[in-house]
C-alpha cells in the first residue's frame, strides 16, 4: 500500500512539473533537474530492494537513513543551483540598469538639448554627436 501511495504522489509531482512546463511557469532548465528527482523516486519506489542493496553497500545500517542523506544531498545541490542561477540574475540586472541609466542620461542630455537648440536656432536642431551621419560612396 506505501508502495502504491508512494508511486502515485511520485506521478502527481511529475505530472505537475509537466503541466508547469507547458503553461511556460517553469523553465526547461529548472524542470529538467526536478524531473531527474523525480524518476528517481519513481525508480526508488518502483524498486525498493535497490534502496536496500544501496545501503548495504555502503554502510548505512537504516535504509531510510541512506534515503534522507541522499534526499539532503539534492536538496543541497538544487539550492546551490539556484543561488548560482540568482547570482547570474543579479549581475544581469545591475548591467542592465546601468545601462538603462546612462541611456536616460542621454536622453536627458538630447532632450535639455533639443530645447535649448531649438529656442535659439528656431529649428530644433539635434547636436552634432547625434546627427545622422549621411553615407560616404
């Protein structure tokens, strides 16, 4: 009966990390590692033997024990990728304001400067740093 309960909790997770990623609420790179995990699982509950072999082989005296490291472990690793993958966001998002402040500086600039041009030339002129450049044959 665990065996049953824990092979359908096994389909209801995976079955919700592919509806996630159809509906595009999850990136295929975070999916895949959650789909690792959970034919892992799958394969643990499907064959529970394995899990006693595994755990004889490497010492552990409770199974489960063997279960819970191993569960830690992953656990560990995804956080790890995640705060990998936030750092990146990070320095991305610093870059890009960066440079979406100095382009509102520029536009600032064009702006101050299209008014200030325009009063006294009477023709809105852009400055020569933004002026088309006509092309050379």
């Amino acid at each position: 009966m665990a065996t049953l309960v824990g092979f359908i909790f096994v389909l209801v997770i995976l079955l919700i990390i592919f509806e996630m990623l159809r509906r595009r609420h999850l990136r295929e790179k975070y999916a895949v590692i959650w789909i690792i995990i959970g034919v892992g699982v799958l394969v643990l509950v499907a064959f529970p033997q394995l899990l006693f072999w595994s755990s004889s082989v490497l010492g552990v005296k409770v199974p489960s024990n063997l279960l819970f490291a191993i569960a830690l472990v992953l656990l560990v690793s995804v956080c790890l990728h995640l705060s990998f993958e936030q750092s990146q966001a990070e320095d991305e998002i610093r870059v890009l304001a960066e440079e979406v402040g100095i382009l509102r500086l520029k536009v600032e600039e064009l702006e101050t400067g299209r008014l200030q041009g325009g009063n006294a030339a009477g023709g809105g002129q852009l400055p020569p740093e933004v002026r088309p450049q006509e092309p050379t044959p």
